[in-house]
C-alpha cells in the first residue's frame, strides 16, 4: 500500500487527481474521472468496497464487483493508477481511529443508514492522505456524502480540493448507479419514476412554488402513483447545511429522496434555485 504514496509523491511537480469509487463503473463515475483527467496531470481511480459504509443489514456482500472490467474500463479512459486494496490493507487488524463529522452525517441518508458517514468520511480521510491528490472528485448523485466530504476536508485542513460533478442519467432519466443491476426490467422502468419526480417539483419551482410541503407532498403522489416504489423519505434541505427548509428562499435547496424499487434502495436529488444538476425533464 505505501508504495502507491511513494509512487506517486516522485510526481509531486505535477497536479494528482483522485477518484474514488467503489467499482462496478458506469458512466457516472466516468464523467469524474473524464473531469480529473481534464483537470490533472496524473489521475487515480480507487476501487474499494468499503465495508465500513454499510449496515449489518446491507448489500455489502451482494455489492457487484467486477476488477477485471473495471480495470479494462480505466485503461480505456487513461487512468494512470489503479488503487484497488483489500478491506485489510486499509482497516488491518487493530485498527481504532474513525473519522465523523457531526450533525451533517445524522441527517438524511445518515438517519436511514446510522453509521454510514463515519465509514465514508474515514475511509475518504484513509484515502486522501495515502494518495496525496491535489483534487478529490465526487458525484451529486450522493449529495450529502460530497457536502459531508467537503466539510471534512475544511475542519481537518486536508490540502485537497473537492470538485463535485452533476449527476449521470441513463436516456430514462434513471440515475446511474451500480446498484441498478439488482432491478429487473419491470422494476428499471418503474425507477424512472424517480426523476419523473424530480422534474415535475422542478417545473413546480419554476412556476414560482415555494412551500417545501407542497414540493414535497407533488413527488410523494407521483412516486405513490407507481405501485412498485416505496418511498423511504422525500425532502427539502438548505443545499449547504442540510438544515430543513420549510420555504425555499433565495439560496439553493437540494430536494433528495430514497426510495426503494422492490428490494432495491435508490436514491436521487435535484438542487432547486441553481443552474446545476438540473433533472432531466
Ligand atoms: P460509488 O462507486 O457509488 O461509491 O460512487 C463513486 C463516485 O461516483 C461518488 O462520488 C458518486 O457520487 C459518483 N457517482 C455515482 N453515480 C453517479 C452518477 N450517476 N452521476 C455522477 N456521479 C456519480
């Protein structure tokens, strides 16, 4: 493992982008590493199932994993470093030192998923110090994990800039995600009720709607009008501070939801008041 920091600390004239990931790639994680590639001299994807990110009832062990094509994938898209450890290299044995960051990981997907941003913000902290990248690239899809991260890497004075991408969307509008191989095809297009959601709140928005329940109880009904999703939270936050919004003013509000498609948990956002991220309408 310390032989990826010493490789790449020789190259330490020129910019280092770092791209984490947990694999199983898609086209999402390819806009980022498309981003770092732009941005920096030397670019490094990790593929790391981090088990510290998912619950005891999780898919931790069901999460696909596919190195190979993965590793086929990165080459295609000129990576110069591929950092794929195994969960001893980064948690050996004995191993007591976590990393949270207070209150923005309860909210959320923190409160569905206790614990799941302890994991995140250690091993992204694991992570930034072994590769030393001058940029981290992060998605929108998970929001609260690059709002989580940046706060992150205020507090603990990481010499990292994040640099967050919009979301990836399939022509459905479906979020990439890897967790879209566990739908079906009846359930694949029943997930695209998600976005259809987003983008109705977002033409609400538009329209001058302002009441953060109204927005709201508009996705809840279309999400409630597909028989195979059931909604696990819809919600209107501050797009900074994740602090709950009840009327959207003039700052930018991320409305984000989780919703399960039969067994499958996804999730899905959109920044109302911003240019980015705009839902696909
Ligand atoms: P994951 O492998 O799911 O942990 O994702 C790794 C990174 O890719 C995270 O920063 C995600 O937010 C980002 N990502 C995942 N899906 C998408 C997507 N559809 N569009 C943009 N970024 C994404």
């Amino acid at each position: 493992m310390m032989s990826v920091a010493r490789r790449l600390r020789r190259e330490e004239n020129r910019t280092i982008g770092l791209v984490p990931t947990m694999g199983a790639l898609h086209e999402g994680h390819l806009s980022l590493i498309h981003e770092a590639r732009a941005l920096c001299d030397v670019v490094v994807v990790s593929v790391f199932v981090n088990p510290a990110q998912f619950g005891p009832n999780e898919d931790f062990a069901a999460y696909p994993r596919d190195l190979t094509r993965d590793s086929a994938l990165l080459a295609e898209y000129n990576v110069d470093y591929v950092f794929a450890p195994t969960s001893e290299e980064i948690y050996p044995a004995g191993f007591s030192t976590y990393v949270t960051v207070d209150g923005l990981s309860d909210k959320l997907e923190g409160a569905a998923r206790p614990g799941h941003f302890r994991g995140v913000s250690t091993v992204v902290s694991i992570l930034l110090h072994l590769v030393r990248p001058n940029f981290a690239f992060f998605g929108q899809k998970d929001a609260q994990q690059s709002i989580v991260i940046k706060q992150m890497v205020r507090d603990l004075a990481f010499d990292a800039e994040i640099v967050v991408s919009p979301i990836v969307r399939e022509e459905s509008g479906l979020a990439m995600s890897s967790r879209n191989v566990y739908l079906d095809d009846q359930e694949r297009r029943a997930a695209t009720v998600l976005n259809r959601a987003l983008a109705q709140a977002q033409s609400l928005y538009a329209e001058g709607e302002r009441s953060a329940p109204r927005l709201i109880e508009a996705v809840r009904s279309t999400i409630g009008s597909e028989s195979l999703a059931r909604i696990d939270y819809v919600s209107l936050n501050d797009a900074d501070t994740l602090e709950k919004t009840d009327k959207l003013g003039d700052g930018p509000a991320l409305l984000s939801l989780a919703v399960f498609i039969g067994k499958t948990r996804l999730i899905d956002n959109v920044v109302l008041g911003s240019q980015k991220n705009a839902a696909v309408a």
